[in-house]
C-alpha cells in the first residue's frame, strides 16, 4: 500500500496536498499550521526525508529573498494603517466615489493598487473596498472575491510585475510583441470579474451619497494629490529597474521596498502621525501573523522548488507523466502551467517553472506567432491556477482582512476563471488560425 501511494502521479501529490490544507484549515481555523502541515505531507509523500524537509524549509525561511518579502509585507501593511488612520483611504474611496459609480468603485480601487506589482498588495486595497460598502449590505465573502480578483487584472501585460519580465526574457521577445497578446488576457478579466462578481453588488449600494462624496465637499483633495504615494511607490520602482538595475540585482525585491519606503515618507509629510501612532502600526500581533503565515507560504513553495530524491524537478515530473499519459499536445502545454500556478501561487514561480517546458514542446524553431499564442495560453492557464489556490499571498490577506473561509472564496471564484479559461482558449485558437 505504501509503495503505490509513493508511486502515484506528482499531479495527484500537489492537488492532495492543497486539498489537505483547506480541509485542516476548516478544521484547525490556522492558516498558518495548515499550509506547514500541507508541506510536510507533500514533502514526505515525494520521498524527503523528515530531516531533509526541515533543512529546506530553514534554508527557505531564512533566505536573504524571504527575509527581504517579508520587509515588503510589513511596509505594505504600514503603509496601508497609515493611509486608514491619517484619512487618506477615507478620502481616496470618497473622491472615487464622486467620480463614478459605488459598483465600479469597487473594482477601481483595487485595480489602482495592483498597478503596484508588491506581494499582498490585496491587503492594502481590501479597507478601500470595505469603505464603499457605507450601507454594509454587500457581503463579506463577495467583497472579498472583487478584492481580489481586481487587483490582478494587470498581471498579465503590466511591465512592471517580475513574473510578466521573466516570461519575455525566456521567450527572448520584446516586452511590447507579449504586451499586444496579454492585454486581450487582461480584458477578459475585467469582463469575467465584472459578469460574475460585479453584477452581485446590489443596487443599492451604487447609490451616491451626494452630501459626502460631491465634488464639492468641504476639506477635498484632488485624486492625483491622493494617490500620490501609489504613484511615488510605482515611479521609484520603475526608476530603480530601468536606471538603476544593479539594486534590483542585489536582491528583486530591493527595489519594491525603497519604492514603499518613499512613499510612507512622503504620507509622512503629507498628513504627519506621533511616534505613538508609528509604534501602534508597526508593532501589531497581526503584522507578525500574516508576516509567518507568508513565510509557511513560501517553505511550501521550496518544497515544490527542491528536486526530488530522484533528481527531478515536481513540474518536470508532471509534464513526463502527463506525455506518457497520452494527454494531447494542447492540454499539457494549458495543464502544466495549471498546475504549477496552484502549487506555487506567484507568477514568477509558474512562469519559471513552466515556460521553458512549454517552449519544449514547440519543437527545435517554431514561428514568433508560435511562441506568442503558447506562452499566452500558458500564462492565462498559471494565471487561473495561482487564482484558485491556498498558496496565493493575496487570497491569504484578503480572506484575513474579510474574515472569511478559504474554501467557500477558492470554490466560488470558479465561474470567474471558468470564464477567463474559455476566452483563453477562444484568442489561442484566433491567434493560430487568423493571425
């Protein structure tokens, strides 16, 4: 019994070990224990030692990149507490709302903080979305799936984001050739979050409330001086990257953390807090929470990273399995990236783990069109995959900040990625038969 449960596909590994960490975490209500325990069962069922698990999951705890994410998640939570309690939050949602509708406010506001390729970045979107709901009768678990699944409708073309600058580096393609591909991606986003999510906001929260949200009411600030530090965040990025390479080299999340650094120290000067506000931000037991639950997050992921005792990589071995399966051409090159994107829920990771597999299975010199319509359809498939999984950061946060369960918002955002797959599959097809 034990040799064929060892024996079993790696794909069977992955999707029980997540089922696992769901199912714990309906148990245990520890987000935290479940993934720990979610990684040592997959690690243990892929033939690590026990000793060898706690070597990889220090090494990966204690890498200069987690430490250095976890700079990331503590900024970004300091910057989101300082933007609700010096009022800028309250009055960025007000200024969006006298713009537009409570309905697409609701989308914008976590669409504007995704411009900001920083992990967890649902969490600073998740009070805005909270705040337009004045009347408190949309309910917790949908402003949770708008959080976020709006704030990743640029993942797939915004230059800014590492996992869109790894998938052009691999293809060896200009950045723009894989911008015109993956924006149609972005569109089909925005259309299935908007028919299946968008459409559930009741009427009566659209509503304006004309007496606090007017355009001239007392005390406003224009927009633009209020996402100022958004944009300081997103400009200092951008500026390291393409000026000042050699910093995003030292460490890929240097320059995200001097891009937060700015723009707390611009709030700062803008709307200026005592040192007491500072300590009550910085020093939260929440803070440290989802800081280990992200670390817990990431040892997962060195589980998936590490080679197997037999030499192979998890995602090398899937693609091997599902090859000799007889699984046509199409399905594995959608598949792998799938299933890689649940396993490690970032961008990075899929990519890197899949695209050269992908690319494999092209043969020796397929066309540009070739490469493009592929990694298209393999960046769209990891896209929905690192969507619907326990791994994702932001899915993590947003469920924390709303208060709601994994497995209901996991389950429920099917139809959204449903969605997303067919259109997916629709432009691959037009991109190989018409183009």
């Amino acid at each position: 019994m034990v040799e064929f449960l060892l024996t079993l596909p790696a794909v069977v590994k992955i999707i029980a070990s997540l089922v696992l960490i769901v199912a714990v975490n309906r148990f245990l209500k520890q987000l935290l224990y479940s993934v720990l325990i979610g990684a040592l069962f997959l690690g243990l069922w892929c033939g690590h030692s026990l000793f060898s698990l706690l070597f990889i999951a220090w090494q990966r705890f204690s890498s200069i990149d987690n430490l250095m994410l976890m700079v990331v998640i503590i900024e970004v939570i300091s910057l989101s507490t300082l933007m609700s309690r010096s009022r800028v939050m309250a009055d960025l949602v007000e200024a969006v709302q006298s713009r537009i509708s409570r309905r697409a406010a609701l989308a914008v506001l976590p669409a504007i903080i995704g411009l900001l390729p920083m992990p967890g970045g649902a969490y600073f979107s998740a009070p805005m979305v909270d705040s337009c709901d004045t009347e408190k009768n949309i309910q917790s678990l949908l402003k949770t799936k708008i959080n976020y699944w709006f704030r990743h409708i640029w993942e797939g073309w915004w230059p800014l984001y590492p996992g869109f600058l790894v998938a052009v580096d691999i293809m060896n393609v200009e950045i723009w050739q894989f911008m015109l591909v993956q924006i149609p991606v972005s569109l089909l986003t925005v259309l299935s979050g908007y028919w299946f999510l968008l459409r559930r906001v009741p009427v009566a929260a659209r509503i304006k409330d004309e007496k606090s949200t007017g355009p001239d009411r007392k005390n406003g600030q224009p927009l633009l001086v209020l996402i100022t530090p958004i944009l300081v965040t997103i400009a200092v990025y951008a500026l390291i990257t393409i000026f000042l390479p050699f910093i995003g080299q030292i460490n890929k999340y240097l320059p995200m953390i001097v891009g937060l650094l700015m723009a707390v120290i611009t709030l700062q000067a803008q709307r200026p807090q005592p040192a007491k506000e500072w300590r009550q931000i910085i020093f939260t037991k929440r803070t440290l929470f989802l800081v280990l639950l992200i670390g817990a997050v990431r040892i997962y992921g060195a589980v998936i990273d590490t080679p197997l005792p037999t030499g192979l990589l998890l995602v090398e071995q899937m693609r091997l399995e599902l090859v000799q399966w007889g699984i046509p051409f199409l399905a594995v090159m959608a598949l792998i990236p799938l299933f890689s994107g649940m396993a490690m829920g970032v961008t990075v990771g899929y990519v890197g783990a899949s695209f050269p597999i992908v690319l494999s299975l092209l043969g020796p010199d397929p066309s540009l069109m070739s490469i493009l319509s592929a990694c298209m359809l393999a960046y769209g498939t990891g896209f929905v995959g690192q969507m619907l999984t326990p791994m994702h950061v932001c899915l993590v946060v947003t469920n924390d900040y709303f208060k709601t369960r994994l497995f209901p918002s996991i389950i429920s955002l099917l139809k959204p990625a449903a969605g997303v797959s067919i259109g997916i599959f629709a432009f691959y097809f037009f991109l190989q038969f018409f183009v």
